[in-house]
C-alpha cells in the first residue's frame, strides 16, 4: 500500500510545480531546498512532505 497525503501536500505541491516547474527534479534534496525558499512558515516534516510529493509528481 502506498502513502496517503493530506490535501494540502497535494494541493501545494501541484501549486508550486504549476507555478515554478524549472526549479523542481527528481532530487529529493534539491526540491526540500526549492520548497523551503518558495514556502515561510511551513514546519520541517510539513516541507518534507510536500518536497516528497514533488519528488513523486516530477516522476
């Protein structure tokens, strides 16, 4: 079984790839770092979450 995301993750990480698709791969570690400059005010596991999402989508 695979995970179950909130639909905030999903939500803004469809957002941020609409929105800044040149800034995002297929590193985990690259997206964390593009989704902590794009997003203030998200906790650490909140951006994690999301940059995994990302990581998924770009895919």
């Amino acid at each position: 079984m695979g995970n179950i995301r909130i639909r905030l993750v999903k939500r803004t990480a469809n957002e941020l790839v609409e929105k800044h698709p040149e800034r995002f791969g297929k590193d985990f570690d690259k997206n964390k770092l593009a989704v902590d400059e794009l997003l203030t005010g998200q906790t650490k596991r909140l951006r994690n979450h999301i940059a995994g999402y990302v990581t998924t989508i770009m895919k």
